[in-house]
C-alpha cells in the first residue's frame, strides 16, 4: 500500500458527499447521481493441473454459524498465508492515487494473502499500481519471491498477483461470505502497517453498506466499515471473521489529517473480489457495464415542486454524449433550479422501472447496470411531461478513468 494510505471520506458522514458506483454517479444527502462510469463526483509455478479453487468456491456455512476462534487462534490459522509486498517503481507523474506519491519513484509496501495452491495471491490494486518489480514475503520466510501481475481492477481496487512457489508453502485463506456478515461482528486484520510485518489487530464491524472511491474514480459499493485498527502498510491484507475466512481486503481509512487510523477503515467486500479475482485469472481483465448518465433521486419535495406526475423514479440529470443511454434517446435535465438546498436539472426523463420493475431510486438503477455485463440489454420505463415511453439500451464497457 502507498506510504501514506490516502485519506479519504466516507459517503454517509457528509451532507453532499459523491461517489461512482458500478459506472454510476452517487451523491447522498437526498439524491443519487448516476454516471454509469463517467462523472466525477456517481475485487508460473505451482501444479499445471487445473482443479476447483476452494478459496474462490461459495461458502459452505454462513458466518454465524462456525465455531468462533480467539484472535490467537486465528493468527495462528492465517498469518503463514497473508503476504508482504513491496512493489518497486521508476519515476512517474504524482497522481492522488499512486502510491508512490510521484516524483522520484520508489519502494511501496503493501499486504496481500494467498488464495489457492497455484500461487495467487490477493492485494489492491492501488498497492502494485505503476510497479517495475514485485516482491512477496509469505508467512515467515525471510527471503521475497518476485511476483507478476495477472490483472488489476482500478473499479474494485483489486489486483491477482502469482507467485512460483511449491504448493506445500503456500497457505491459502478462506473466502467468507460478506453479505452474511452484520454490524457487532467480531473481525481480525493481518497485515504489514508501516512495514510493520505479521502484525495483527482486532475489533468489530463497525458499519455496513459505505461507499468509498476506486483509484480510477468509481464508486465500491457495500464497503464493511470496521474499527479494527488497519493503517498504511495494510492495504491489500484480509480482513477476517471469527472463523477466520476472509470477508474483505482492507482498502482505505478514514482520517482527518492525512496520517494513521482514527478507528474508521474500510474493506472490498469479498463477495465483490470474488468474481473480479475469477474473471483476472481467466483474462487478466473485468468488465464492468457502462449506462451513461447522471441522475437524481426523487424526494417529496422534487415532485412538488416539479409538478411530477410520479412519485418515484430517478431523475435524468446528464447524458454522456456517444454513451448507451445518448443512442436510445434518453434526455437530460435543461433548467438548473434549487430545491430544499440541493442543486438539479430538471427538464429530463424519468426513470420509472428498469425491466418492468418499479425504481424508486438511483439505487435500484444502479442495482440493474451492476448486476449486467457489457453488450446486455435494458428496457427502460420513462416519464416525461406526463407521457411515459419505454426504450430499450445496450450496456458498454465502462470507460478506464470516470469522466473519461
């Protein structure tokens, strides 16, 4: 993870905060904006033999329902198989979200673990971005092994990276189920915070449900926030439950002035990194659909004032230009008006159902383009000056950087 692990806000503690989701813009605060993966401010060595990855598979049992371990039991179980990485770059252009800050290049220190016999092994994507060299140091061992990148996702914040190691000195971790997990739950972090190797920390999960900023500008969606104190260096660590499977990839942290943990950060859902992981090592590549517009949630309030003749919906507020929804003829807002504090385009359709079923707001849009690939169909239910007409859109490939 970079030297200093960037600071950034959560979406739920500010009244107009903003986030990417799934190619979508989100601000809260009373609307949701979507940008469908455009607008700024919406995870050889090794046997040759291929055989299901128990890591990858869907869990067995839900977290509740195994045996709850202490927080020595766990290290003891998971800490042979998280990794600390260095990764190594030439000089580059500084980029908010580089984690060697620019400049002069550098040594960038991370965390990461192991997810299968074959010598993969899991990190953010932030943690190897714009790297020359990679080294992994597994467990214990004092000597690092040089790693290659099999693929990064800048959207999810997760990269795969392999090591040749022999499969009876890799330690794979278990892949938990995050939509199981609740609010109280006890958690443990393994990581390398200040390059601080094999350091363990405890706590709970403190929230669920954040929204936190990829490196490329896109909103991660289902965030586990915890209390467990992750700093810089553990970037790309597991983030485990009482059993000790792994429920999210520590990514970011909270805090006012830039530095160390202040007792708010935040973890990838696993069950996010799990396709990402399965898709970068079949292709080295994700794919992520792409709508193309900006757009705004429904209050009592917009209705009113709107003289709406619905009182759900999402409210079209931009269309991206040559995207999926500017070719089916989806219209933006005109006139910039105010409403109860909060800036908006009315004019535009309204987005009333996604497929025949009923939107109430950005969320359920946002839902709809996340849960479909590229090159898939929508139909979409519009109102607009009290006539309602449905289109139909084909999803695109998100752009690389939102805004682009």
């Amino acid at each position: 993870m970079m030297p200093a692990m960037r600071r950034i806000k959560s979406m739920t503690s500010t009244s107009l905060g903003s986030a990417l989701v799934g190619g979508l813009v989100v601000a809260v605060a009373g609307w949701l904006a979507i940008a469908a993966g455009w607008v700024n401010a919406s995870d050889e060595g090794g046997s040759s033999t291929t055989t299901t990855v128990p890591a990858l598979a869907q869990p067995a049992a839900v977290q509740g329902d195994a045996h709850s371990l202490t927080v020595n039991q766990i290290y003891k179980k998971d800490s042979p198989g998280v990794a600390f990485i260095q990764a190594e770059s030439q000089p580059q252009p500084t980029s908010p979200f580089n984690p060697f800050g620019g400049g002069g290049g550098g040594t960038a220190t991370g965390s990461g673990f192991v997810i299968d016999t074959d010598g993969h092994i899991l990190t953010n994507a932030h943690v190897v971005s714009g790297a020359d060299r990679i080294q992994v140091t597994l467990g214990r061992q004092e000597d690092p092994m040089d790693a290659e990148v099999v693929g990064t996702d800048p959207s999810t914040d997760v990269a795969v990276l392999k090591v040749d190691a022999p499969a009876n000195e890799l330690h794979p971790l278990e892949l938990g189920d995050s939509s199981q997990v609740r609010v109280g739950d006890p958690v443990v972090a393994i990581g390398n915070p200040f390059g601080l190797d094999r350091t363990a920390t405890a706590g709970i999960i403190s929230a669920l449900q954040r929204e936190i900023s990829s490196p490329n500008g896109f909103t991660i969606r289902n965030v586990i926030q915890t209390d467990a104190p992750i700093n810089p260096g553990n970037s790309g660590g597991p983030l485990l439950d009482a059993a000790g499977r792994v429920i999210g990839i520590n990514s970011q942290i909270e805090s006012p002035n830039g530095g160390g943990n202040v007792g708010i950060g935040f973890a990838v859902p696993v069950n996010t990194v799990r396709e990402v992981t399965r898709q970068l090592i079949d292709t080295g590549e994700v794919q992520h659909a792409f709508l193309g517009i900006t757009g705004a949630d429904l209050t009592e309030q917009i209705v009113d004032v709107l003289n709406l003749p619905v009182d759900h919906g999402a409210l079209v507020q931009s269309v991206v230009p040559n995207s999926p929804a500017d070719d089916a003829g989806i219209v933006a807002g005109t006139t910039d008006i105010t409403i109860d504090g909060q800036q908006l385009r009315a004019g535009g359709d309204v987005i009333t159902a996604v497929d025949g079923q009923p939107v109430e707001g950005m969320s359920d849009v946002i839902r709809a383009v996340d849960t479909h690939k590229p090159g898939d169909e929508l139909e979409l239910t519009l109102q607009r000056g009290g006539n309602e007409r449905t289109v139909t859109v084909t999803l695109a490939d998100r752009p690389a950087q939102a805004g682009g």
